[in-house]
C-alpha cells in the first residue's frame, strides 16, 4: 500500500489511501491533544442494526488516528502475515509500517508514508535496501516486487478499519453476545454482506468485485468506543481473500513513521 513507488494493482490502487496521517487532534488554540487510548465500557443499549451499529463505529473512529495490527489471511492456498502499525483518518490508512510474511516473500518489512510505499526487498541493490514501488501500470516490477504487491493484497481487507464499516453497513447484522479479551469489553456481532449491495463510492467495492467476490461474511467484535478490535472475514465466490483474521489493538498510541533516506531507496522495482 505505499508509493517513487512498486506498481500496485488496480484493485489496491481503488482502496483510496488518505493523506497526512494523523495521530493527534488539536484544540481551539491550536495546542495539539492526545486522541484517546482508554477503552470506554460497553453502552447500556448495543447497536442491534446495521445502521446502528455502523454509526457506532463511524463515530468511534472520527477520534483514531493509529493501531497495532496483526492480520492473518489464505490467499491461493497460501498464509500471509502482516504486523506493525498503521495511522488513520476516519479508519482509512494514511500510513504503514509493517513486517510481511509469506512463502513467496518470506518476511519483508513495508513502509508507507506520504502515498509511497517502500519495500525492504530480500535482493535489493547494494547499499540501497529500500525499492520505492510505482503505481503506473507501465513500470513492470521485479518478480519479488510482484510478491510484496499480492501479499498486500491479500491482507488489505482487513487492514484499514473502514473496509469493515462499509461491510457493517451494507450488511445484515445480528448481535452474538458480550464478552472481554485482553481485559477490553466487546460486542460481538454476525455480518453478512452482500457484496453488490456496498455504498457504490466504498473502495473495498471496488477491489471485491474487480475479484468476483459475490459475498463477505464477518465476525466482529467492536470494543465499548466503536472499535473493531478482532475481526473474522470468509468470502464466496471469485479470487479474493477467502479467510482471514485481524487484530487491532494499541488505538491511538504513538506512531512515527519516516521514509527511508533517498540515498537507501531504488526505484528499480
């Protein structure tokens, strides 16, 4: 997901990366303040509907700005791995720094930041271990940038916390339960969705039906601030992602992200 840049296919391209990360929000005297960390308690009446229930979670991350993330996920037949952190606008990625793992790139560290996306490629050149990855479909990128570039694929879904709002809405959606996991209060809810029925301007609908993905069935609990904090995802029907699991933890800790040093990046691909 980063950008003088590894070409990314069509379909994460259409997953709209906001710019300027923000971790922070500022008062009237222009004195930053720190977004909140503490978990709230779950509200005394949960959201029982889709439109319910995503407006609970729209609310909750108009005031997050980064996560921890952990995600695992099967793409032909393969697990991928990504871990890091991520920073947020509205749960949309602005930026990454995370550690990919696969059998096609063993484990390669990614960065995005300010729209480009660097990739610590296993045989990159000399002295430049960093290769800033295009995005324009005429850069033909290197059998291991080709690798990076499904591993993100495969884990994009889940990664960026407004992909699973715009499923929540679009979807129909029945309240499991409640619980607590790692000393955080959750909600827990069903989501089936189906894919033809999301918000026309979602970029997940989009790269779900670039993928002939006809439906998305969630697992989702949300903590007592309208966060997703562990998500369950199964698709039918096309090439997507057809498993996956996310974690998101540590909501607004801090987060710094630099781009490497120009003289550490190639452009080769």
């Amino acid at each position: 997901m980063i950008r003088p840049r590894i070409a990314l296919p069509a379909a994460i391209v259409a997953m709209a990366l906001v710019v300027g990360a923000c971790s922070s929000s500022s008062s009237g005297n222009g004195s930053p303040q720190p977004l909140p960390t503490a978990v709230s308690s779950l509200p005394s009446k949960l959201p029982k509907t889709s439109a319910t229930l995503s407006e609970f979670m729209r609310h909750g991350l108009t005031t997050t700005g980064s996560a921890r993330i952990t995600v695992t996920a099967r793409a032909q037949g393969k697990k991928v791995q990504s871990s890091g952190h991520e920073t947020l606008v509205n749960g949309a990625i602005t930026g990454l720094d995370v550690t990919l793992t696969s059998p096609a790139v063993h484990k390669v560290r990614v960065l995005l930041v300010n729209s480009v996306t660097y990739a610590a490629l296993p045989h990159g050149n000399k002295g430049k271990p960093w290769s800033a990855m295009p995005r324009t479909s005429g850069h033909k990128p290197s059998r291991e940038a080709k690798a990076v570039q499904s591993a993100l694929a495969a884990t994009d879904p889940l990664v960026a916390p407004a992909n699973i709002v715009a499923l929540v809405t679009a979807g129909d959606v029945r309240i499991k339960g409640t619980g607590v996991t790692a000393h955080v209060p959750y909600a827990r809810y069903a989501v089936t969705t189906q894919v033809s029925k999301l918000e026309k301007t979602a970029p997940i609908r989009v790269t779900l039906l670039a993928a002939h993905v006809r439906t998305v069935r969630l697992d989702v609990r949300v903590d007592g601030s309208g966060r997703p904090i562990v998500v369950r995802w199964q698709s039918q029907g096309g090439t997507g992602v057809p498993a996956g699991r996310a974690e998101l933890q540590d909501y607004n800790r801090p987060v710094h992200l630099q781009a490497p040093k120009a003289s550490q990046v190639s452009t080769s691909g």
